[in-house]
C-alpha cells in the first residue's frame, strides 16, 4: 500500500514517514501543497494523509481540487484545528477522516490502513496458491501448515505476487507498489527481495524468474 503523506514540522513529518513505512507502507513525502500537487499527478497512492496547514495553504484546496477532478483517494486529515465547525469543513470539503494533533501513532496507522483497504477492490480474505497460504487480516503466511516469518516488505511483495498468480509481474510494477520514491527504478531491491522470499518459502519452488522482466509465481504441482 502506497501513501503519500504531506506535513511541513520538520519533527513530525519524518516521524510519521519512518512509522509507516515500518508497518509495511510504501510512503512519499511533501511539505507543501505544491509538492504534493505534483506527486498526486504522477503517483498512484492508495490513501492521503495531510496536515491541513502547510506554507503555501490550507490542505482542504487539495482536497476539494482532486474530488472536483473525480478522485476517490481516501484523504486522512492531521491537524491542531479541533473545534467542530474545523472538522465538518474537512469532511465537507471530501476528506474521509480527521485525527487531532496530537495523536497516537497506533491509531494514525489504523485509521490510514482502514482507508487503504476502501480503495482497493473486495478481495478474499485468504490467498492460496498451491500449499502456500496468505492471510491478509492477520498478516500471516503458511506453507504446507507451517507458518513463516516475513518482514513487512516481503509480506507485501508476496501479496502482490499471489495476487497476480501465474502471471509475469515486472520489477517496475512490485517498485511501484511495494516500494516508494526513494528507491531507484535500476537498483537490484527487488532481486535481493526475491530471493530473500525463495529462501523462506523453501522448495519446491514457487517464484520463477522471467529473464529480463520480472517474476511469476504459480504452483510447481500444476506446472507439470
């Protein structure tokens, strides 16, 4: 899941950034709304979480500009404005939901998951490709009945491979979805993932390489 976050306190936005990227997020960062103007356009993100006063203005411009654009990004507001007439004109202005300065970095990191989750498509709650087993509400991943410990990273590239099963999935796309700006499109991130994953999935295995492009993954049993 990626997340674009903009905050300009040059304490609290790092903080926030490094928090969820921790807990498995792919996160872009701006300070201002100029910035995240641009990141939106180019970007695909999964869920917004925005301070509402930044230099050049107030976050709710943003807001109303990408809803009157037709965007449904969900849009999570962070700021000291606490009185209720603040927090109806976020909500009417297209925001999703409001978190009050300060706040507790386990529930921001809820709150941005449950949105993420609003603007994927309904999926099952349990992927299977052959004997490997991935359990998206609890985050856990079994082969053949025996649980695995997975980073967050591999968790997510996992996913993303189990929902593409027996197709080719390019470098550029697991980076675009699994990883964020700092990473370089030509940098071997997604090799040492892989390869990471192979291990602990153990054999037979189910991640090939398709020279050139990128992995697939399938059951060995129905590739015979």
């Amino acid at each position: 899941m990626r997340v674009l976050v903009v905050e300009d306190d040059p304490e609290l936005g790092p903080v926030i950034t490094r928090g969820l990227r921790e807990t498995g997020f792919a996160v872009d960062f701006a300070t201002d709304l100029a910035d995240a103007d641009f990141k939106l356009a180019v970007n695909t993100y999964d869920c917004l979480v925005a301070d509402r006063t930044l230099p050049d203005g107030d976050a709710l411009t943003l807001v109303s500009a990408q809803r009157k654009a037709g965007s449904t990004l969900p849009v999570l507001l962070l700021t000291a404005l606490d009185a209720v007439s603040d927090r109806v004109a976020g909500f009417e202005h297209g925001a999703d939901d409001y978190l009050v300065k300060p706040f507790a970095f386990a529930e921001l990191n809820a709150r941005v998951r449950t949105l993420c989750r609003r603007s994927r498509p309904a999926r099952l709650p349990e992927l299977r490709v052959g004997t490997l087993e991935l359990d998206l509400p609890r985050r856990r991943v079994r082969r053949d009945g025996v649980l695995l410990t997975l980073t967050a990273k591999e968790f997510s590239v996992l996913e993303v491979l189990m929902l593409r099963a027996d197709e080719v999935v390019t470098r550029t796309e697991l980076i675009e979805r699994c990883w964020d700006e700092q990473t370089e499109p030509l940098s071997n991130v997604v090799d040492v993932l892989i390869g990471q994953l192979r291990r602990k999935l153990g054999p037979p295995e189910l991640i090939s390489t398709v020279r050139g492009v990128g992995y697939r993954l399938s059951d060995p049993a129905t590739d015979r």
